[in-house]
C-alpha cells in the first residue's frame, strides 16, 4: 500500500527530501495507476530522471511529464494492440506488427527481480509463461527418478545455466530391457537360491524379485533381519595410497632404479619356474596345458635345461673360483638359471632376461630383422611390427638393449609380448645388435586364490560401475534406478566404481557450488537410498573431480560419516569374509589388448591355438607380472607414478575374485582359479547400460579327496560357490 510514509522514505534513501507537493502528487499517480508498490514507483521515476531528466530532482511538472510519459501512454499502447489482436484473431497477427512487438521485446533467462528493472527501461518481458532461473536445474527431470513426490530428481544441483534434457530419448513404446540378463556363471543351485535363474521367457525379460516360496531365513537375510554380527572386513591401508602420498616426486634415475627392480623381482620368479621345469621327472610333467591359462606355456625340453647349483665338492675350490669369476664377467645367475646380457654375443643358445620394450623411430620393417613366417598369423598386430620389438636389459646401471627377431620362435606355438613385460628369452645374438629368439618364458609359478573357509554365510553383493549419468544431464537417471533396486532388494554389499563426477564433461563446469560439496551431495543421496545392513565400498578414480589426479588414487574423502560406508582406493585387493577382491577401475584390460604384440605359429585354415582369448590373455598377464598395471608406458590418459605403482600397485598373489570394469563387453570369466568380472558402465551411453550381481557362499571341501591326495593344493572350483550374473540398467 501506497502512503506518504513509505513515498517519503524510498526518497530518503535516495537521498532526496520531496516537497509536500511533490509527495501528494506521487499519491495521485499511484491511485490514478493502480500502483501499489511505493518501491516500484521510486524506481521508475529514478529511471525516468536518468534517462529524461539528466537526474533532476522530482517537482509537481516533472512527474507530470513523467505520468503521461511512463504510464498514460503506455496504456494507450497496451489498448491498441490488445484491440487489434482481437479483431484479427481469425486472420492471425500481421507480421508488420510482429516485426514491431519484437523491436521493443527482450527475452531474457532472469529472475523476476530483474524483469522488473528492465520494464523501468522501457524493456517489456513477456510473462506469459515462466522463465528459468539461471540458478535452477532442468526442470524436465523424466518421472521414472524422481522421488519422494518432490518432483525432481534426487541427484539434482544447481547450475549457472538451465541444462536441457537428455537427448538420448527412450521410445515410450518400446518394451523396457531393464533387469534382462546378459551373462550368467556360476552354480545353478545359487543362482535358484535367490530366483535369479529365469522361469519364463518374455522377450528376453528375466524376473528379479522373489517368490513366495523363498525360506523365511532368505527373506530375512535379504531385508536385514538378524544382522546385528554384521559383515567382516579388513584391508590393510599401509599397503594402498593414502593421503599421505605424495606423488610425481620421483625423479627418472628414480623411476629407471624401480623399473630395474621389478625387472629383477618377476625375473627372479620366471627363472625359478624354469629351474623347477628342469629337475622336474618327465613323467611327471603334464603334456596338456589347462584352457584357463592364457599365458605363455614354457617348454620344458629345452637345450639349455640346467640343474639347480649344487653343493661344491671338496679339492674343486680352486676351479670353481675360476669359472665364477669369468662367469661374473659375462652373466648373471637367477634361482640357478644362467644368464647373459642383452647384448651379450654369441652364436650358441643363450638365455638373456629383461623388458620388452617399443621402438618408435622404426617404421619400416629391416630386412635383417626377418619378418614372420609363412605360418605365423598375427591376431592383434600387424606382423611386420614385430620388428620394432626391443629387450632391456635386467641391469639397471648399464640400460643395455638390443632389437628383437621375432620371426624364429619355435616354443611355444603362439606368444603374445606387450611394453613393459619382463621375460626371459632363449636365442642366439651372433654380432649382438639383433637377439633371434627361439623361445619364449613369460609364466611364474602363481600363487592360487585361498578357499573362504572362514565364510560362514551366504553373501549378495551389487557391483556398479562409472558413468552413472548421461552425457548431456546431471540426472542421474541410471544410478537412481539402481538404487531403487538394491533399496527393494538389498544386497549385503554394493560396490561402486567412480567417477562419479568425471571431469572429462564439460557439464560439471555449470554446476554453481564447489565439487567437493556435490560430491558430497551425491554420497549422501545414495546413503539414505541405502538401508543400514548393506555395506558400501566405493573405489576412486583419478578422472573424478574430487579425486587426485595420479594413478594408483588414494581415497575419496567426505565431511559426514556413514558406519557402513567404505573408500577405497584405485586399485586395492581388500578381504571380505575370507574372500578376496582385487578392483582397480582404471581400463587396463583394454589397454593391454591393445598395446600387445601376438602371433600364433599355425597353417592357417587350422584350428586356433591355445590361449587365443584375448581377455584370458589380459588377465594372464596381471597375473604372472604381478601388478595391477604391468603395460609400460601408459597411454596419456593415464597419470601412473611408478614409485606408487611399485607400492601400492602390486599384486602378490591370485585373489578370487578380480573386478575390472572395461569398455569392452560384459563378461565374467574363470581365469587362473579368479572369477574376472566387467560388470559394465552403468550409463553405457552408446550402449546399454548393465551391472553385477553376485552370490557368494560357503564352498563345501571334499576332505576324503584331500586326504587321499595328501595335499592341501585340491581346491574347489569357484563355479560351485560363486554366480554371478550381470543385468542391464
């Protein structure tokens, strides 16, 4: 309401002291105008004084001037065009008139506030429908996310601009493919446990919900009934990356010294494998290789077989010091294996240890060199790139090297080599330039994974992986779903893979708070989507806007606390009731597909040999280098740190279960005695989207066959207590 009061003190603010005329008038105006904001009013005459009367202070003329001006004519405006648009309504708007609505019309992305300043110039918004505040979300949020009638999804921040919908569009008529089951391993008997296992076919829909007919004690376990022991986890932090860390502090003498370290740890481990091989009895020898074993198979009939060193005999002292001195000179002795430098020549067979490594300046394949046979197929390579193969040598002091010829290898019948692998190879190098291979030994002999026998219940776990959001949105949509499904079915343990806020999408860039409280944000938002009794691991990923860019990845951190919240770090093997679980979310599977070099020593027209999985293959290799990332160089998307990889990055022995999410397809695999799951993205974006579920319980030991064994090596099969099945999104 409009008084002499509130005129008078909106002009005191200004600075200004009206006259008690000036004041009555500006009492009139807003009667005659229907004016009843004395706030609106000072501020169009302010704007009228700038503009008109260069700020000249109000008189009784002037807001004469001002009222015919601003308001009088105004209405005559808004009248004529009102009239004119109802007596054309059945012919449409001239666009002559169009062409002048739009000269004085401005449509601007601003509050309401400022529309309102820009009406004291002379700027009309239209109001007919409501503008988007540049603080706000999309508005668009699809029904199937939003929850708890608050109409939006619970994912949603703000932003600096208004975000469009996602325009990857779903036809509303096409049957859904959520919960449709992709890939199934395991035991039968389990997947039935838990109704996972399909009982009717509809369009290729699987059911996912529990019977009637399930034991009561399975409900309970599954709604949280009775889990007050809850669930035990360990993992030992000094051994992962911690904030404690610092990283891309090593300086290259550094990184040369640890290279040449790992050269000599995994040599040493190959070369005690072949000594074994050696003394082995040959009827004891197994003729056949396991389909589950990817890797190299070394020979054991070889011309340079050597015993492992032997007790010295008295009288001999004198001899043996020779021979040890001129040995010094030339080799090296590994788990008693004899071996020679790189570059060392020598037309005999010779046993020489180091690591693969790329030339780049090569580009042409030399003719010295030798090119591959006429039976040798390469499946991932070009042949002729097998000429840019080099070897370094395991002496960290001298870096030797030497080019490889590769086109000669007889044992084994295919072989796969990759940057940064280190072998022992078995050759001749007669002017010790060009080292011609004959055999190949890449295996160690791997430590199995252990039985749970400490696992006294049967576990569910979740398995989800990064992008969980669209490319063009912050919604969310495939993660709100999937918790919509662990909140209806809850397993005991989910484990979620970052990034969750990846920096490589420019759409974070709007977001109109700090990352570390959307982070923050989005934590919390799965935390109370989750009930108390399912544990949540969460792995970190250096491309994660809150994360450290170097990979291995400490830890996410959060301000508030969850009992059953657990980071992790990139990569980790931690220990869930005596069964343990490698993750490491950086795409090394594919990055080693990629980098390596293999070719298979076949007629072709033949069946393919042994080994040729290429995941198999992959996974193979983390094995027997024993580390998370064996491939060096990395591609340039990848920040490692070899002093951390060297600390945290190891991988001492086989776990059971091994998670690697990959943008390769969706598979689950036995490899090694380790069930190796790609549980997909969960927003696949080009594709569709999917994630693991899994079940494990208690394995039941045939004690009778140990006993009659006398070994403890029996083991069971992972199959017979572990499924795993994976579900698209």
């Amino acid at each position: 309401m409009v008084s002499i009061e509130s005129i008078r003190e909106q002009f005191d603010e200004l600075g200004i002291e009206p006259s008690d005329e000036v004041v009555n008038k500006c009492i009139e105006i807003c009667i005659n105008n229907d004016i009843t904001d004395p706030v609106e009013f000072v501020e169009q005459w302010m704007a009228y004084s700038v503009s008109k009367l260069s700020g000249a202070e109000p008189t009784v003329a002037y807001l004469n001037e001002m009222e015919a001006h601003e308001y009088t004519s105004k209405a005559r405006k808004l009248t004529k065009v009102s009239s004119i648009a109802a007596t054309s309504g059945s012919i449409g708007t001239s666009p002559r008139m169009d062409s002048k609505v739009s000269k004085i019309t401005t449509y601007r992305n601003v509050d309401s506030v400022e529309q309102d300043v820009l009406e004291m110039y002379g700027c009309i918004t239209p109001k007919a429908k409501k503008t988007v505040s540049r603080l706000q979300h999309n508005v668009n949020t699809p029904n199937g996310v939003r929850g708890g009638g608050s109409g939006g999804s619970p994912f949603t921040t703000v932003t600096y601009s208004p975000l469009s919908a996602s325009s990857k569009k779903n036809d509303p008529d096409a049957p859904s493919k959520a919960g449709q089951i992709v890939y199934t391993y395991g035991s039968a008997k389990l997947l039935k446990q838990f109704n996972w296992l399909p009982t009717t076919t509809d369009e290729g829909k699987e059911p996912i919900t529990i019977d009637d007919d399930v034991s009561l004690g399975d409900r309970n376990r599954r709604t949280g009934a009775g889990r007050g022991k809850g669930i035990g986890f360990t993992i030992k932090s000094a051994q992962f990356a911690n904030d404690g860390c610092k990283y891309m502090y090593d300086s290259s003498y550094d990184r040369v010294m640890i290279l040449g370290d790992r050269i000599y740890e995994c040599g040493n481990a190959i070369c005690k494998r072949v000594a074994l091989e050696a003394v082995k009895p040959k009827s004891h020898e197994q003729p056949a290789k396991n389909n589950d074993e990817p890797d190299v198979k070394s020979n054991s009939a070889s011309a340079l077989d050597t015993p492992l060193p032997v007790k010295e005999e008295p009288g001999s002292e004198e001899t043996d010091v020779d021979i040890e001195r001129e040995e010094d000179r030339l080799s090296s002795w590994f788990e008693g294996i004899k071996v020679h430098h790189v570059d060392y020549p020598s037309s005999e067979l010779i046993r020489v240890l180091g690591r693969i490594v790329v030339e780049s300046s090569s580009t042409t394949t030399n003719s010295s060199s030798g090119t591959t046979s006429d039976k040798q197929v390469a499946s991932n390579r070009n042949p002729t790139t097998t000429s840019k193969l080099s070897i370094v040598d395991f002496d960290e002091h001298t870096l030797r090297y030497t080019r490889l010829d590769l086109s000669k290898v007889q044992v084994p019948s295919w072989w796969s080599l990759f940057p940064g692998q280190t072998v022992l190879l078995e050759g001749i190098n007669p002017r010790g330039t060009l080292f011609s291979v004959k055999q190949i030994h890449c295996e160690r002999t791997l430590a199995l994974p252990r039985v749970p026998s400490s696992l006294d219940k049967t576990l569910t776990c979740v398995i989800a992986s990064a992008p969980f959001t669209d490319r063009d949105d912050l919604l969310y949509e495939k993660l709100s779903s999937l918790l919509v499904y662990c909140s209806n079915n809850p397993p005991d343990v989910l484990i979620l893979t970052g990034p969750f806020a990846d920096a490589n999408c420019k759409l974070y860039a709007e977001v109109a708070e700090t990352f570390d409280e959307y982070f923050e944000k989005i934590i919390s938002t799965i935390m109370s989507s989750i009930g108390i009794y399912t544990e949540v691991f969460v792995v970190s990923h250096h491309d994660d806007l809150v994360s450290s860019f170097v990979y291995p990845t400490p830890p996410y951190k959060v301000a508030s606390f969850y009992k059953n919240l657990h980071f992790l770090p990139d990569p980790c093997v931690f220990n869930l009731e005596g069964v343990e679980i490698g993750i490491t979310t950086v795409d090394v599977i594919k990055h080693l597909i990629e980098s390596e070099c293999t070719v298979a020593n076949v007629t072709i027209g033949s069946a393919p040999p042994l080994g040729g999985d290429k995941i198999k293959r992959a996974y193979g290799h983390l094995f027997h280098q024993a580390s998370f990332y064996p491939l060096n160089p990395p591609p340039e998307d990848v920040p490692l740190d070899v002093d951390m990889l060297n600390e945290f990055g190891r991988l001492s022995r086989v776990p059971n279960i091994m998670i690697c999410p990959s943008a390769l397809n969706r598979y689950v695999r036995e490899i090694n005695g380790c069930v190796c799951i790609n549980p997909g993205f969960v927003d696949g974006h080009s594709a569709d989207g999917s994630y693991a579920r899994l079940i494990i319980q208690a394995p039941e030991i045939d004690e009778q066959l140990q006993r009659e064994s006398q070994s403890d090596s029996i083991q069971p099969s992972p199959a017979s207590y572990i499924a795993c099945q994976i579900v698209k999104t």
